[in-house]
C-alpha cells in the first residue's frame, strides 16, 4: 500500500502469487494478518483475500519488527533499515 492507501501493483502481484487461491463459494483455510484493518478490509475487497486484524496480529508483528535483525542476521544495517521502513 502507499500513503494513499493504494495498493500497488507490487503488492497484489506478490500476495496473489504467494498465497493459495480462494474458490469461488468456498471459505480460505488461511487469513492474512495485517496491523491495520482498513488496509485488511482494502485488500480483502481488491482481491478477495481473507484479512484480519486482532490484538493478537498487533502483538506478533510488533515482536517481529522487535526482532527483525535477529531473524535476519546477515542483512547489513543499510539494508535492515530499508527492509524495516517498508513493512510499516
């Protein structure tokens, strides 16, 4: 998503590509956890994505921007801060 609350092309193509499909009438096996819910509500709408946003979502991603550098301990600190700037 930009700042617009957009959702670009690279998004779409990257969550489309990398999750599994929804049938039509048919209930996900899966839900993708996002921190805000309207941009939950905004992919769920553009591309049919099940989205949730929770206190538990919030939590698990705020432990993973915590510990970002220790799961990826070979990213040099220039591209950490890169990497971290773009998931928030």
């Amino acid at each position: 998503m930009d700042c617009a609350g957009i959702m670009t092309d690279e998004l779409r193509n990257f969550l489309e590509l990398n999750l599994p499909k929804v049938k039509e009438g048919k209930k996900a096996k899966y839900s993708l956890g996002v921190m805000e819910p309207k941009v939950g509500s905004h992919i769920s709408e553009a591309t049919g994505i099940p989205c949730q946003s929770n206190e538990f979502v919030q939590e698990l991603l705020r432990g993973v921007r915590l510990h970002f550098n220790q799961f990826v301990g070979q990213l040099k600190v220039m591209n950490l801060l890169l990497s971290l700037t773009s998931i928030l």
